[in-house]
C-alpha cells in the first residue's frame, strides 16, 4: 500500500527497542492513523537479534515489513543495522547508533565484531549516525539511549506534528519523564 | 474506545467482554501474555496458572460444566499435551460456552517444531475459528463462546506469532454481564463410559453437518469482491498479507470460521473467479479439503509449507515480483544467538556438568535449553516438557544393559519439573535406575517471562499461597539421594556430582537460586539475602587464558590486543562464577 509508512526498529534484547514501539505506536494512533506494530517475544529476550516493526497510513493490512520496505531503519546497535539492511528500502534513510554490543560468539573470540559497518552503510543509504549512548550519558542516565534515538528517528522521518513529550510521559514512570524528554530533544538535535 | 492491542491482549479484552468467568492456562511463548492480561480481571474472572496445559483443559472443562464460560490457552505444543481432554470433550460437548486458544509459532520463533494445529479442529470434530487481526481476536471470542453454546462444541480459536504478539487497532465495549448457566448432572452426556460414548459419536457427526451449514451462513466467513480474475481464500495473518500483496486486484473469500469449512461458499466463490488461490500459512489444511471437494486451486505448489509465511513470499510466488533491495554483504555479521544473562544461576550448574566425562546430559524446555550452545555445551538433548527425565531413565537403561559405562543426567527447571517431570521422576525411581536428576530451581517459571507457577508461592492473580516443597515431593516419590545446591558455589555443585555418580540408586540435585531477572519476593530476600555487586578483572593478574570467558557469561569481554579480560559492570550481577573459575585469582567482587 504506497500511502503506509514503515518503521523498523532493531537491536539487542534489553535495549528498549519495545518502549520506543509504544511510545511510537501510542503517538501514531493519537495523530489518527491506523498503526499496526509487531515483535517477536521469547528467546529474543535473552541477549538475542529483536526487532520491532510500526506501520502506519490511512489502512494497514501486514503488520510486518518487508525486504526493502522500511522507510526508516533505525538501529540501537551497529551491527544490527548491517543485520536488517536489506529490509532498508533504497531511498530510505538509516540511523544507526554508535555503539557496539559484541554478541556471544564475539566474546569469545570466535569471530570478529565486523569492521568498517558505518562506512558500508553510509555508502549504501541516507545514513545518520548517533551517538546515542554518549549523549545519554551526558544527560545523566546512560538507559535513555533509546529514547534519544526516539529523538533522531521523529527528526529523521518528520513525524514532528505529533506532541511526543505528552506521549513519552503517559509511557514512562513519573520519575524518569524529565530526564526521558531531555534525552527525546538531544535525539532531535543530534540528528539535523 | 479505541485502543491499539497485540491480539493477546485483544483476546483477553474479548474474554471480559464476553462474560466469560473462568480460564486457565499454562505459559508458552506466544500464549502467555493472554492469561497475564485476563488475570487483571479480578473479580470478573478466575484466572489460573495450572502446572500444565492438561490440567489448564480439565478445569476449564470443569467450569464450563458447571455451567460458566470459559477459556484456555496454551501454545501449539501445549495442545499435545491437553490431547486427551480435548478430544474426549469434544463427545460430551459443553453446558457454559468453552474455547480452546492454541497459538501456534510458524517461524519456530520459540519453540521446538512447527506443528500446524488447525489440524487438531478436524481431528478432534470441533469448530474452529481464525481471526486476522487484533479486533477479530477480541470479536471472536463473543463468536466463539455463542457457538460453543448453539452447537454444544468446544471451539478452536487459533491464533499464530503475528497475531499474538501484533498490535492493531481494537473497538472495545462493556463486559455482558457473566450468565451461569446451572449445572444439571446429565450422565449421558458427561459420563463418557463407552456406552455412552458410541451415542456421542453418532451427535458428533450430526454436529458437523450443522457446523458446516452455519459456517456457510456465518459473517465470520465474507466475500470481497474486486477484479475477478484473480480469486482468494485465506485465513488469519495470511489474509492480511493477501491484501498487502493484491489489494483491489483480486476478489477475496475470507475464512474467520474455518472448520468446518464453508464449502458451499467456496464452491459459489471458485465459479466467480478466473484462478483461485488458497493462501496459507504452514500446512495446506484448506487445500486439501477444497481439492477432496473436487474444487481447483492453487496453493502448496507455489507457497511453501515450512516457516513463516510472509507478504514478500506471497508477492514472489503468485506474482514474480519482488522489490529491490540495497545489495551488500551480510556474511560479515556475526550471529547473535540468545545466550544464558549474566549472572544467571543455570551458568555455574552447567558448567560444572560439562567437565563431566562419560555423560548422556538430557535436558529439557526453558532458559536452560541455552545451556546447550558454545562455550557450554552442557546438554545433549531437547525434546519436549519432562522428557529430559523419562528420556534419560530409558538411555541408562541401555547403557546398564549393554555394559556401557555411559550416565545419564537430566536437567528440568522447577516449573516443567511440576509441568510433568514428576511422573517421569515416579517412573525412574519405579523401574530402579540410577538416574541423576538436577531440578534447576529458580523460583520462576522463567523463559516466558516469570509466571508464578505451584512452586512459587503466589497464584496468577497474586494471592499467596502454598509453595510446593520439592526436597519432600521427590523424597515422597521414593528418592532416598537428595541434595540441594548454590549453583553459584561450584565447588559444592561439584561435590553434588561426585556424590550423585558415585550412588547406585537414583538421585536427585536441585540447584536452588533465583532468576537473575526475577523480582525478589520477601521470602527470596530471606533466603537469598542481598548479593549483588560487581566484579572485576586486576589486569596485572589476568594472563589471557580465556578460562573465565568460557562460562559464556554476557558481561565478561575478551580484548584481543591487550590479551585481557574486561568485566561490564552494567551487566555483572557480582555472581563470581568467573571468579571461581579464573586460575590466577585475577577476578574479585568489589568490597571483597
């Protein structure tokens, strides 16, 4: 359907790819849209490959994307996006964190973590790189990465209409909406 | 209002709102989070964990015999196990309107096969329904439950990965108020001895006659008409990927109700259309019947019946069309296979076991089924819930009859322990083998996500209650060896194995520590104390040997330049396994 819109969200369990979903899903259902979202549970949770897929426009039939289908593809982890990139359609746009979660057969030295995987996707797609765990820890709380990524995906995809910093705080403990917005407005400047 | 739910929560929305006052359930990945979110209902309705998928069915057999409607839901798998019940209900019907979820994993996203249980509606002569979305999902239920009441069946609703764990938009309404019906003794229809059970047959049959004349009525089962050269049958998450793929271009026959199928409907509909396609997702459980029928379709020959199906493999096999996509190398990336948390206590347990020569390891469904990947390789088989027991007990048998010096030691988590491991441990000690039995107890049932289960000491809907004593159950079935390990302490879990494989007689180990991702409650607090903290590597002392990364835990780095070991003191829980493991006392928890 040419008037859906697909966002693909990928990375590495326990990164907050799923909050990022709902706050994304809830803000998209607010603006009138239909959305639909997927995600796979389970073993994925367990340091595993995750990915969470939004669709939204005026009538969403599969709630999953296809290979070349997403219009952005924004990855928590680097060399997820390398994983995922061929879901990119090849007019889409990237973010990619800078930030490496070696996985399991990395760690113990039986192969390496890919060099250069900033530069292949650069080379291939509107790419923007983050570094997301940098400005999170500057703001004070290194686990909001996610939602300064949240940031840089609404810029990317000009989705800015939509009032976020409503939706973040009906999404996130009273506690931690401040510093959740704070980290929601870098992810913005970050990506111009 | 309008909300946007994943189909789980959908069902459970679809539960409350149909009145049903009863449903019981046993965690399975993509099931689980139905029973979660109906628990919530308190008040409304009973919600229960049961020790396994059989007892979920039978109780909820149970209440709707007494007259209340009632749900349960189990993944694919699950219904093997809940079989029996199941097909003998299917004779005596029901009193309050009953459904069966069984959420099926096409893609082995979490599971051990890929089994198609559609197949199970036809088998077991039951109706089955099929919604596609979120909104269906909590309509059917309404559907399922009126059904289950006018043709006196126990209803199918089938649900998939994409269905369960999608989130689309849902209307949702008032709970109808719960009608209990009353319960009327009725031996001849509930009392399934054999006399009574032929009588039941001869119904059963009639029944299908009268399911399949309503499924031909029913709007669960609606014609779109578009361009007509082009005609669809599909079911469930595959008919939205019809429509991503054809949109107008061709005319749709959706199935919600799909068992009995509507072959009149469809026999009308193939007359319509140019070339009919049936689109399916795993086995051609409709095509099969449609072609018996004597109608010509196009189905398997083009889409596969092995893993997901998908709009992409849709759009390629009916169409030839596939979009273009950016063209790079992905042989770089390395794999990122699920691994075992930091920190987790099955770590230290299978590490030890691993070092163990002469070993058969048979182990079971759960977290622990990582301890079979690199660098543990600490088990050998997985087959389904409380096999690692009863498959064990058969392989020493052989090993004892055939001179072989080989041991079998099983592996089962607390929760599949009282799943039906308990009977496979009765049958080990009753037929006398020695077998070792190692119940991983982490207080949680904990791959699905931490569902209490009977061991915990809470119910589903958070009421204390009696915690299983497992010591006093294995000793009560007649094991004599029992101890119980700190996973963490490898040298006491080493112990633990000498002792176990030294005894003639069967045994049993349990390794007793919390989930590291578990929410502590005040009796674990009690027990387990505070024992958090990080570890760290003194870089004078490291001499790259490896040993400690080879415990597999998440949180520790190896530095190929520097030859040296890094702890993550994000991920590091300070259960000094790695500690324990290292040659040159290079790794110390932090304060001690």
């Amino acid at each position: 359907m040419a008037d859906v819109r697909n966002i693909l969200l990928v990375g590495v369990g326990g990164q907050g790819t799923i909050l990022v979903g709902k706050i994304l899903s809830s803000g998209l259902v607010k603006a009138g849209y239909d959305v639909k979202m997927s995600e796979v549970h389970g073993m994925a949770q367990r340091g595993g490959s995750v990915s969470n897929q939004v669709r939204f426009g005026k009538k969403v039939y599969s709630p999953i994307i296809g290979k070349g289908q997403a219009d952005i593809l924004v990855s928590f982890e680097t060399m997820e996006a390398l994983r995922w990139l061929e879901y990119l359609n090849p007019q889409g746009k990237a973010v990619v964190n800078d930030y490496r979660i070696p996985s399991a057969p990395i760690l113990m030295g039986k192969c390496d973590y890919p060099e250069g995987v900033l530069e292949t996707i650069k080379g291939k797609a509107s790419t923007t790189v983050i570094n997301a765990g940098e400005i999170a820890e500057k703001l004070g709380n290194p686990k909001a990465m996610n939602i300064v990524l949240f940031g840089a995906l609404v810029k990317s995809m000009g989705l800015t209409d939509i009032d976020w910093e409503a939706v973040i705080r009906e999404n996130v403990k009273a506690n931690t909406a401040e510093t959740n917005i704070q980290a929601f407005r870098a992810g913005m400047e970050a990506s111009i | 209002m309008i909300k946007l739910l994943t189909g789980n929560e959908a069902v459970a929305q679809g539960a409350y709102e149909a009145g049903v006052s009863y449903a019981a359930a046993y965690p399975g990945t993509p099931s689980t989070e139905i029973l979660e979110n109906i628990a919530e209902y308190k008040g409304d309705i009973v919600a229960e964990w049961a020790p396994n998928e059989k007892v979920a069915l039978e109780c909820v057999i149970g209440a709707s015999i007494a007259g209340a409607r009632t749900l349960a839901a189990m993944k694919m798998v699950g219904v093997n196990v809940a079989a029996d019940p199941l097909f003998s209900f299917a004779y005596s019907g029901v009193n309050g309107g009953m459904m069966l979820v069984s959420a099926d994993d096409p893609g082995l996203h979490s599971s051990q096969n890929e089994q198609d249980n559609r197949y199970y509606a036809k088998f077991a002569k039951i109706a089955m329904v099929e919604p596609s979305d979120s909104q269906e999902a909590k309509d059917m239920v309404k559907a399922a439950m009126e059904i289950s009441e006018r043709f006196d069946t126990p209803v199918l609703f089938r649900v998939t990965t994409r269905i369960c764990h999608s989130k689309s938009l849902v209307k949702t309404s008032e709970r109808q108020g719960a009608v209990k019906k009353p319960y009327v003794r009725n031996v001849q229809k509930y009392d399934l001895v054999p006399a009574t059970s032929r009588k039941l047959h001869v119904a059963v049959e009639a029944r299908l006659k009268a399911l399949e004349a309503f499924a031909n009525e029913t709007e669960l089962n609606f014609t779109e008409w578009h361009d007509k050269k082009i005609g669809i049958i599909a079911a469930g998450v595959a008919y939205q990927y019809a429509k991503e793929v054809f949109g107008d271009k061709a005319s749709y026959l959706k199935l919600g109700f799909t068992f009995p199928l509507p072959m009149a409907k469809i026999r009308a509909f193939a007359k319509e259309v140019g070339t009919l396609y049936v689109v399916e997702e795993l086995e051609p459980f409709m095509e099969e019947q449609i072609k018996a029928a004597g109608i010509a379709c196009i189905g398997k020959e083009k889409i596969p019946n092995i893993w997901e199906l998908n709009p992409d493999i849709i759009a390629k096999a009916l169409l030839g069309e596939a979009r273009p996509v950016i063209d790079y190398d992905p042989s770089v990336v390395a794999n990122r296979p699920p691994t075992l948390c930091a920190g987790c206590p099955h770590r230290g347990f299978f590490y030890e076991l691993a070092k163990l020569k002469n070993v058969m390891s048979t182990s079971d469904i759960g977290c622990y089924s990582l301890g079979g990947a690199e660098p543990l390789n600490a088990k050998d088989t997985t087959i389904c819930m409380g096999a690692s027991i009863s498959m064990g007990h058969g392989a020493q048998k052989m090993y004892d009859k055939f001179g072989e010096p080989l041991r079998a030691i099983a592996t089962i988590g607390d929760s599949t322990f009282l799943h039906t491991g308990v009977n496979s441990l009765m049958n080990a000690v009753y037929n006398r083998s020695n077998l070792i039995t190692c119940i991983m107890d982490n207080r949680i049932t904990g791959m699905t996500g931490h569902q209490e289960n009977p061991g915990s000491g809470f119910t589903l809907q958070g009421m204390p209650t009696k915690a299983v004593d497992i010591p006093a159950l294995v000793k009560a079935i007649g094991i004599d060896h029992v101890r119980t390990v700190n996973p963490l302490d490898l040298k006491e879990v080493r112990e633990a194995f000498a002792w176990a494989l030294a005894l003639e007689e069967p045994s049993v180990i349990i390794s007793r520590w919390p989930c590291v991702l578990k929410k502590h409650s005040a009796a674990d607090r009690e027990e387990f104390g505070d024992y958090r903290g990080t570890c760290v590597v003194d870089e004078a002392k490291c001499i790259g040997c490896k040993a400690c990364v080879r415990t597999g835990c998440p949180a520790l780095r190896f530095n190929k330049d520097t030859k040296k070991v890094k702890i993550d003191a994000v991920q590091c829980t300070g259960c000094k396994v790695c500690a324990q493991v290292c040659p040159k006392k290079a790794i110390a928890k932090v304060g001690e």
